[in-house]
C-alpha cells in the first residue's frame, strides 16, 4: 500500500521495513545514502538513495514516516528530523495523524547510538507502549509495536519541485485532431450539383 497520498501528497517512498520486530537497517541517520534490498518488493527491508529518487534541480526539505497500512503517520521538515543532534528534545511535527497542526515531540538523535534517529507521533517515552513510534535504525529491537502489523515506510518530497506527474491534458501540437474538417474547402471540394439557374447562352 502506498501513502504518498498523506498530507497532501506528492511523496516519494525511499526506505522500508517489512512487519516484524526490527527496525530498518539501515545506518545513515537518515542522510538518504544507504541502499539495500530490491526497491517495492516489500516482504524484505530496502532503501534507495534518496536525492536520487526527484528530479534533476529538486532536494527534498520533508520526510513523512508512516505505518505500512498509513494509518499511522508523520510528516516533519528535514531540518526538524536530522538538522542538529538532540536528546529528548521537543521537534517540530507539520502534522500527523493524531493531529492535523503544527505541533512539537520529544525525540532523540545522538550521533553516538547506532539506532538513532527515533522519531514518534507523541513524545519517545510514551509512544512505544501506544505503537507510536515511526522511525528506528540499525536493526534495532526495541520500539516495535507500531510496525508488528505492516511495517514502516519512509517518505520525501520537496513542496517547492514541479510535480514529476504527466500532464493527464495532451498538448493540442503534440496531439493533433484526426477529425477531418466539417467544411470542407471548396477549391479541394468542387460541387457536383447542377446549377439550379441555367445559363441564358444554352437556352
């Protein structure tokens, strides 16, 4: 299942890891640069290079953490995520599905602990024990019960990049109609009606 659709779509999914009770392996911080696994086969844990999935020009400013099943989620600024190291420190949230507004969570990201960054919808010691933690690294154990269903994806998106989508309108140059016209031209069209009015030199 695909959440890109989340608080207000245009998300791209860069990282997953199947339901189980690890969570991801990967070991980046969340810098977008490990890559494992077969990207959309969902049944083992996979990450592609994250700035490589947007178009030429764009970097992405936005992670969207979600449960395999979207009906748990996040979305925060990458600024907000991996800007800084921080211990139990309050972070910006843009929403989530516990709450539509901005609003903020306790979260730790300490360059020293391999499983680091956690992110949760609610502060870190309260979510796990509700399954709202949305992010951990290093193959940890702990945390886990909000991925023990579906698993957990990791979105990005940059709000300021053209959408890479195809126009569904063709361009009219590029599609051109294959109608013929209704009028057609009377120099390639003769008429082959008699005139109704005979000539007075035949008559």
């Amino acid at each position: 299942m695909s959440c890109a659709h989340l608080f207000g779509g245009e998300w791209v999914r860069v990282r997953h890891v199947p339901a189980g009770n690890v969570w991801h392996q990967a070991t980046d911080d969340l810098a977008g640069t490990d890559v494992y696994g077969t990207e959309g086969v969902d049944s083992a844990p996979w990450s592609v290079n994250f700035a490589s999935k947007l178009p030429a020009g764009c970097t992405y400013s936005e992670f969207l953490f979600s449960t395999g099943d979207c009906t748990k989620w996040l979305a925060a600024t990458t600024d907000a995520v991996i800007g800084e190291s921080y211990k139990n420190a309050l972070r910006p949230i843009l929403a989530s599905s516990d709450n539509a507004s901005n609003y903020s969570a306790r979260w730790y990201n300490r360059g020293y602990y391999a499983e680091d960054p956690w992110i949760s919808i609610i502060d870190h010691q309260d979510a796990s024990a509700v399954g709202k933690m949305m992010y951990g690294e290093s193959s940890n154990s702990g945390h886990t019960n909000s991925i023990q269903l579906s698993g957990a994806d990791v979105y990005i998106r940059d709000p300021d990049c053209p959408s890479a989508q195809p126009s569904m309108t063709p361009s009219k140059s590029a599609q051109p109609s294959s109608e013929p016209s209704l009028v057609p031209s009377k120099s390639t069209q003769p008429s082959s009606e008699p005139s109704m009015t005979p000539s007075e030199s035949v008559q």
